[in-house]
C-alpha cells in the first residue's frame, strides 16, 4: 500500500476500530520515501511530498471499516538538559548546533539522542544531565525557510553608500551609489 498523505492525528479524536501500530524509530519520521511493516504485517511505502513532510506520532495513514494504521514513535536513549536561564540554553544550543546534533524540546527541557561525548561535555561543564528513555516528538527546527528570500520585499540596491576619506588637510565626506550607472 502506497501512503502519499496523512489523513489526521488520532491524538486530536477517539476511535472505536482496531488499532494496528506501526512503529519507527526518532529518525524514520523526517524520512519522505520508505518502506515499513505494522504490527500486523501490513506493508506500506511511504511517499510524502509537498507539506506533510514528516511522520508526527499519531499519525493515521490508512483506515478502513476495521482498523487504522497508527504511527508511534519508539522512546530511545536521550540526554535531558533542564532550562534555567535563557543564556544558558542559549550555550547548550549552539554547542549541540555546532556539532550537527537533532535537538528536541518537551516543556522546559533540551532533550538529545544519548550521544557519549555530548554527555561528557555537559557534565564537565555543570549542566546536570540525565539519561532516560523517551520519546523524541517535539524537533527545534532552526532551519530557515528555502524561499525566505523571495518572501523579503526589502532591498539595498537604492540606498547611496556613505564613505569618509581621511586626506592629508582633514575628513572629507563623500557618498557613493550602489547603482550601477
């Protein structure tokens, strides 16, 4: 069965029909194009293009009169980081983004998969961190969008540049334009 949409979340509604889970790993959910298996053994290939790009836990994929197929995602091995200060995060943050590492918030908690040498270096530097299992739902998303850019109305192409040259008699003042005439 090929999956090419996400109908709705069961987190949002009740449903009475049998529930056949499939299962996927924290890093299976930003995947656009898989193969997976539910627990019953059902097959489906996963094929999102366009909006919904990601697998969010709840997701129903395929229904019909006797059950739906509901995603879930496995709880693995994370370092939590409670928040006490904001420059503090700030800190936390942008050594996990320096080394190219997912980062999830749940509440007023940094979550990361375990990863040895991160748990080194928050527990040298006093962050307190904690092992547990946990589900990793809620992804930080520091990217910024693709077409950002075209969405700017803002240019500088006709602001005059101002410089000041220093001469031997004194500063004189002169402004240049960035056009190109």
């Amino acid at each position: 069965m090929i999956i090419t949409e996400i109908t709705r979340n069961i987190n949002r509604e009740q449903t009475n029909k049998r529930h056949d889970l499939l299962s996927i790993e924290w890093y299976e959910s930003t995947k656009r194009i898989q193969r997976l298996r539910t627990a019953e053994g059902m097959d489906i290939a996963v094929k999102l293009l366009g909006n919904t790009s990601c697998l969010q836990d709840g997701d129903i994929l395929y229904e019909d009169e006797e059950k739906v197929v509901v995603v879930t995602i496995k709880p693995c091995e994370v370092i939590k980081v409670m928040a006490i200060d904001f420059l503090q995060i700030a800190f936390v943050s942008s050594e996990i983004g320096n080394k190219h590492l997912p980062l999830f918030v749940e509440a007023n908690e940094l979550l990361m998969p375990y990863e040895r040498s991160m748990y080194e270096w928050l527990t040298k530097n006093g962050f307190d961190p904690v092992c547990c299992m946990h589900q990793l739902l809620n992804p930080l998303h520091a990217n910024v969008d693709p077409k950002h850019h075209q969405k700017l109305k803002f240019s500088t192409k006709n602001i005059p540049l101002f410089i000041q040259e220093q001469e031997d008699t004194g500063i004189a003042s002169t402004v240049a334009s960035t056009n190109n005439e």
